[in-house]
C-alpha cells in the first residue's frame, strides 16, 4: 500500500509561494520582505514567514542584511558568471553518463520537449528548461553530480529566468528555440556517441555566452 504524501506544513506552503513569486519576478530584486507585510499578503502568522525565509536563504533565493532584514536575492555578474561555470561544468559529463540511458528511455525528455511547445507562460518554459536538464543529470546515475546540481537548483532559476526575459524582450523567441535546441539534444541522446552528446550539452550551455555582457550591463556590473 503508498504511503500518502504528507501535506504541506504552513511553513512549506508559505515557502512554495514565496518561491515561485521571486522566480516570476513577481517579487523583484532586491526587494524587501518584512515579515510583518509578507504574512498579511500570504495570510499566514509571522512564523513560518520567518521560518520560509531562512529556507529561501539557503536555496540562495533570499539574503540577509547585516541588521536581519530579508531582500529578495539580486544576482550580482560575479553570481552570474559562477553559475555559468558551474552548469559547464556539471552537465556535460553528466550528459556522457548520461547517454546509454538516454538511448534507451528518451521518453521523459521527449514529453518535457513537448510540454514546452504547449507553455504559455515564460515562467513555465524557464521551469521546464531546467527539468529538461535536471532529467539528464538524473540519468547519468551518479549521485553526487545531481547532489551538486540540485544544491544550485532554485539559484538556477534565478539565473535562467534572468537570462529568458532578457532575450525574450530582445527576440521574442524563448520558447521555439528553447523546444528546437532540446530536440535537437534528444536526437543526438538517441543516436550519437555519449562524446558526442557531452560535446553539445557544453555547446548548449556556451551558446548563453553571448547574453553575459548584456547580463553583466542589467546588474550595473561591467
């Protein structure tokens, strides 16, 4: 018999809220979240505002200032570039790992490509690149790669959702390109070497290069 799933915990719930607001940029940069306010918005004691908040900090989505008030957490360039390493970093070898499995049972990757054609929000196509990748690093079966990424999850989020609505305001093209390059990727998953598939997962991530300047530009950074 399944075990059901525990419910969400105030805590939990008010987390989830707070999250996904500072993901849509809904709550901005930088933006204050005084406790007092939040739990009025929310409709929740100070508590577990309080108790979210430290839980945000550690996602890397909320920071404190020296005298204990909490902001919504605004990428510096520095930021910006470390995350960029760090996704170079980790998910071409896990997309080598990752291919024999891949070749195999494309499937999960194939139905992601496809809920990203049908996303009508830039939010959910930012939601769903990431789960694209974070399908890879699943499937390279080594636990301590998807430890690593997981560990930069929502901070991800930040990163990439800053890089969509950027391009977006400029192209307007997140989405179709988004689904071309992943089917592009299952593809190559489905027939080419795992050299090969580690080659254009790190010339999928490097193709955001260029948006750094632009990035750096928007954080007031040169």
């Amino acid at each position: 018999m399944n075990a059901r799933p525990k419910p969400l915990t105030r805590t939990d719930a008010t987390a989830d809220r707070l999250r996904e607001d500072i993901l849509q940029a809904t709550l901005a940069p930088g933006e204050a979240l005084a406790e007092a306010a939040v739990a009025k918005r929310l409709g929740v004691s100070r508590v577990p505002v309080r108790e979210a908040l430290f839980t945000l900090e550690r996602e890397g989505l909320v920071e404190f200032s020296p005298t204990g008030r909490a902001f919504v957490k605004e990428l510096t360039a520095r930021d910006v570039h470390e995350l960029f390493a760090m996704r170079q970093t980790l998910e071409p070898t896990a997309a080598r790992l990752a291919a024999p499995a891949i070749r195999k049972h494309p499937q999960a990757l194939l139905e992601t490509v496809a809920a990203t054609a049908k996303a009508t929000t830039l939010r959910d196509v930012t939601h769903l690149d990431l789960a694209f990748h974070e399908l890879i690093l699943m499937a390279s079966g080594n636990a301590r790669l998807l430890r690593a990424w997981r560990a930069l999850r929502w901070e991800l989020g930040l990163w990439l959702g800053q890089f969509h609505r950027l391009r977006e305001s400029r192209t307007k093209d997140v989405r179709e390109e988004t689904v071309r390059a992943h089917t592009h990727l299952v593809e190559l998953f489905r027939t080419g070497t795992p050299a090969a598939c580690e080659h254009e997962v790190r010339r999928h991530v490097v193709s955001w290069k260029e948006w750094l300047p632009a990035i750096d530009q928007a954080t007031g950074e040169d």
